[in-house]
C-alpha cells in the first residue's frame, strides 16, 4: 500500500492550470487541513445584517467544529461568539434564529447578556467571579449589511476589503432591506467544487436556460480584466454608472481572493426573473435604474453575490463533510416592500431556486465523476474559465503557504 499524500504533497504536485488532484477533493485530510488553514483563519461572510434588525435577534452558524452565534446589543452593535457555554460546554442556541432578551443555556440556565457578559449563574458560590466566563468572543465586522465573521485569534487585514464593498453596496441600502425569503440545501459535493463551480458560465448555455435569460454566458460577463479591459458592453455600461456615481467598474483583491464588478444583464433586462422584468415594484437603496443589472461580489472561501436594483441574492457556503456543502441563499427585497402587494415571493425566487438545484446537479455529478480512480485532472479553458483558475491559484498559493510555513516551525 502507497502512503497517501499529505495535502502539501497534493498542492506541490498539482498541475497549474488543470482541476484538482483527486485526493483533494474528496479526503477528510484535505477537509481537515482546507478547515484549519482557511476556514477557520479567513473572514467568512456570516449573514446580511437586516436578518437581525432589532435589539435581541440572533442567528447562529456552524463553522466546521465551530457553532457560532451573531447577535444584536442593545446598543445596536452586532457582535459575534462562540455557541458555547462557559458552564459545562452546552451549545447556548440550537435555533438557526430567533430572538431573545438575554441569551440562557438550556442546560443549567446561565444566563448571558447580549453583549456576551455572564450576568447570572446559580449557587455558584461565594467566590465565583462571573466577569471571569463571559462568552468568548468571535471577530465579526458589519460592513454596509453584510456581516463577516473570522474565528482566529488575529484575523486577516480586511481594510481593503471593507472600503471597496461599503462603497459598491451602499447604493443597494442592505440596511433597510429584509430577507424575503431564504433557502438552505445541501450539495453532496466538495465546496472548492461549489466554488468552481460558480466561478465559469461555461456550463450556463447547458444547465442554465432561466438564468440564461437575462445572464449572458458570454465570458467576458463572468471575468473582467480589470477596472477598465473589459467587453465594449460592460465598459458603456461603467460609463453611464460613472456619470450617476454608482460604483460598477471591476476591482479586486491582488491574490483574486475577492471582486466586484457591476455588470449589465441582456437586453436591458432588469433582474433575474422569467420575465426579465423587476420582481419588486420598489427598488432598493439609491440604485439609479431599473436596468442598472448585477453588482457581483464574490469572497473565497464563502460567497457570491448579486446586488440588482430590485433586490439582492446573497449566497453562503460553508463545508459539511468532504463531500457535502451547506449552500444558503438569502433573497432581499426593501424592507418595506409586501409580499403580494409589492412583489410575488414565486417569481422573486424561481430563477435561482432553479439555478441552485440546477449547479446542485452538475456539482454532484461531477463529485461523482472525481470519486472515480479513472479520474485525472483535466486542463481548464483559459477563455472560459478563468475564474476558476483565480480560485484554484488562490487556494493553493495560500495553502502551500501556510502548510509550508507550519513545517517550518515544526
Ligand atoms: O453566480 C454567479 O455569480 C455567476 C452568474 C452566473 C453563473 N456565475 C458565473
Ligand atoms: Fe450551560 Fe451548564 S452548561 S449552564
Ligand atoms: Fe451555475
């Protein structure tokens, strides 16, 4: 029996510009180090922070072994803690959401306030210190309605980051939307192959056909080169957002591990519906148009967005097991905005409920193909799937590193 590769061994021996080695998309190994070195060391995109609008709402995410739970204050700051109680170790919260004055263990009933000091503990003794088991804090910024959440002890600069997102998503004013509707599903396959997944639309002409019609799988629509090298389409449209200040033009981090890029859908389609009209009369924020088409952000490891004038799509990914991935989506609508009045949650909806079942099936089908000891990497399209080569390129440049730089300490 040949000892099976270490996830370094995997990385040093991949082929840039080709999928994956097998191992690295279906072992625990890879999953185990995929968490330790990223998933637990990166910001990940939590929720949008209209999801908790008011003093007591919380919402609660499981990060690989970590539950975490993100709540309001009663000074209207959104903090982030381990879903841990300092007793004996309970889950303080097994909901996904809610609202609650104080926050209580189920187990013995200690009780937290929302700003995660310990407020009371029963028979505890004369010298119990409480100010000594507040709840442990997880590192958690709100940027302009989109909640980050980072469970390292010192988390990774995210100045840059923030400054360019509060402007590309201010004008969709996230903090007075609500979430219309949300949607979790699994997918039995790796999350690096969800995330290649959403990076290309060379599948789009064959899995996509209503998204297909008002999201062109013209390359150049998914992958820009820069803030101007982009389609004539796309830079007539940075033009007339240039001269209404709404930001649109391509920006990115320098490792690709993030972008954003407002792009026009087809034909002046305004959102991505049936239809290809607006699924809600009253559009979001400042947006100047209704056919001013998709601010699109993604952040690895996490998520992917769409930011149109009518409402927002919000996507977050997080690994279950080696070949399974929780994939959620929020749609956001104004939050005055009333279902059956203002918007119909079907026709909202239907496009990427349909879109996600479909990306569903080709992920899965492809873990399947991968589990195969046929399987070989194969080469990626350069025109096609560019995005997906930002991605790979990212991941293993940061974990080469940092299993690089662990073996060195050793
Ligand atoms: O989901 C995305 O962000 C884009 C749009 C359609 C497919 N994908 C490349
Ligand atoms: Fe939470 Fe005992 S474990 S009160
Ligand atoms: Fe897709």
């Amino acid at each position: 029996m040949t000892q099976p590769s270490s996830t370094a061994d995997l990385i040093a021996m991949r082929q840039p510009g080709f999928s994956l080695p097998r191992d690295l998309y279906c072992g625990q190994q890879a999953l185990s180090d995929d968490l330790e070195q990223i998933w637990y060391r990166e910001w990940i995109f939590a929720i949008p922070s209209c999801e908790i609008p008011k003093t007591g709402n919380f919402a609660t995410l499981q990060l690989g072994q970590y539950p975490v739970i993100i709540v309001r204050g009663a000074d209207g700051r959104i903090r982030a803690f381990h879903n841990v109680c300092r007793h004996r170790g309970q889950r303080l919260c097994a909901k996904a959401g809610g609202s609650s004055p104080k926050l209580v263990c189920p187990y013995h009933q200690w009780t937290y306030d929302l700003d995660g000091k310990l407020l009371y503990a029963r028979d505890m003794g004369e010298g119990f210190d409480a100010s000594k088991y507040g709840l442990k804090p997880v590192h958690c910024i709100d940027i302009k309605g989109m909640v980050f959440v980072c469970v390292a002890k010192v988390p990774p600069a995210i100045n840059e980051l923030a400054q360019n997102l509060m402007r590309y998503v201010a004008p969709s004013g996230l903090e007075d939307a609500k979430v219309a509707f949300s949607q979790t599903i699994i997918e039995k396959g790796n999350w690096k192959l969800v995330m290649e997944n959403n990076r290309e639309c060379y599948h789009c002409g064959g899995s996509h056909p209503s998204l297909c019609r008002t999201y062109s799988d013209d390359p150049l629509m998914t992958v820009m080169e820069g803030p101007n090298s982009a389609s004539s389409e796309i830079l007539q449209h940075w033009d007339r957002c240039d001269a209404a200040n709404l930001p649109a033009r391509f920006v990115n981090a320098p490792d690709m591990q993030w972008r954003m890029a407002r792009v026009p859908l087809m034909d002046n389609a305004e959102s991505f519906t049936m239809s290809t009209k607006a699924a809600v009369a009253q559009r979001m924020g400042t947006i100047p148009w209704n056919d001013a088409g998709s601010m699109m952000f993604y952040h690895f490891p996490s998520s992917w967005n769409h930011f149109l004038p009518d409402h927002a799509i919000v996507f977050r990914i997080v690994p279950i097991s080696p070949m399974e991935t929780e994939v959620t989506t929020k749609w956001l609508v104004h939050k005055d905005a009333v279902e059956g009045r203002d918007y119909d949650l079907q026709k909202l909806t239907e496009v990427w409920i349909n879109t996600n079942d479909e990306d569903r099936q080709v992920v899965e089908e492809n873990q399947a193909g991968i589990l195969s000891p046929a399987y070989e990497p194969g080469p990626y399209s350069a025109t096609q799937e560019a995005g997906v080569i930002h991605l790979v390129d990212w991941y293993c440049g940061i974990m080469s590193s940092r299993l690089g730089l662990k073996t060195a300490a050793e």
